[in-house]
C-alpha cells in the first residue's frame, strides 16, 4: 500500500485507469491483466531468487498481451488472405471452364496443397505447348 503523499506505482495507476467502482473495469482485458499481476505479485520466491519487482510484473503481462493483440491481427489478417485466394481459385475456375467451353484449351490450375511450403515444379501449373 502507499501513501497519499507517494506516486502510485506501475500496477496501482494501471488499475486507477481501468477500474472505477461505478463502472467495473473498463474491459475484460483489463481486468484478466490486472488478475493476473495480482496472482504474480503474490506468488511466493523460491529461496535465493530474486523477487520480481511491479515493474517486472507489469511488463511481463503487458507485453505478453500486446503478443497477443498482434498475434491475433497476423491470424486475422492470415484469414483474410485464405479466403481471398479460395474466392479467386473459384473466379479462376470459373474462367477456365468458360474457356475449354468456347475450345480454347487452357491447363489446369495447380495449387500447392495447404502447409507445404516448398516450391517444387511438381506443383506449379505447366504451359501448354502447341495448342495449335
């Protein structure tokens, strides 16, 4: 606890701006967060360490969740460029069915298939040689 006449430290002024006790905690973020220092502040020191000090604890659950934040916006964005690509396979699809139906002769597509993440020619489509 501190003084009124003390700065509050790391962990008390996280808390005095996202909790108030009219409105609760201002996200479930916050307060998981702040749960969790709580859980760590208290957490007993095996004899010989060094006790982890607020501003150890604080950056422990502040950077484990600005990980998280990004984390999720790389999956989103990961997300985002799967379902693009299923919808422009289908596009592609669609073309080369309007093609071999007017007889023009196109080759097939060929995707890698998901996580393979080598580049052999195997798997990439081949040109068509003397469509003539």
């Amino acid at each position: 606890m501190r003084k009124d006449d003390q700065e509050p430290n790391r962990m008390d002024f996280f808390k005095a701006t996202h909790y108030s006790n009219n409105k609760e905690w201002t996200t479930v973020e916050a307060k998981t967060a702040y749960e969790k220092m709580v859980e760590l502040r208290s957490t007993l020191v095996e004899e010989g360490a060094k006790p982890k000090t607020i501003d150890d604890i604080m950056d422990e659950v502040l950077d484990r969740i600005d990980l998280e934040k990004h984390l999720k916006n790389k999956e989103d964005e990961l997300n985002a460029c799967k379902s693009n690509f299923e919808v422009l396979q289908t596009q592609m699809d669609a073309m080369r069915s309007a093609l071999l139906a007017a007889g023009i002769q196109v080759p097939p597509l060929q995707f890698p298939a998901p996580n393979n993440t080598s580049n052999s020619s195997s798997s990439r489509s081949q040109p068509t040689q003397n469509l003539d």
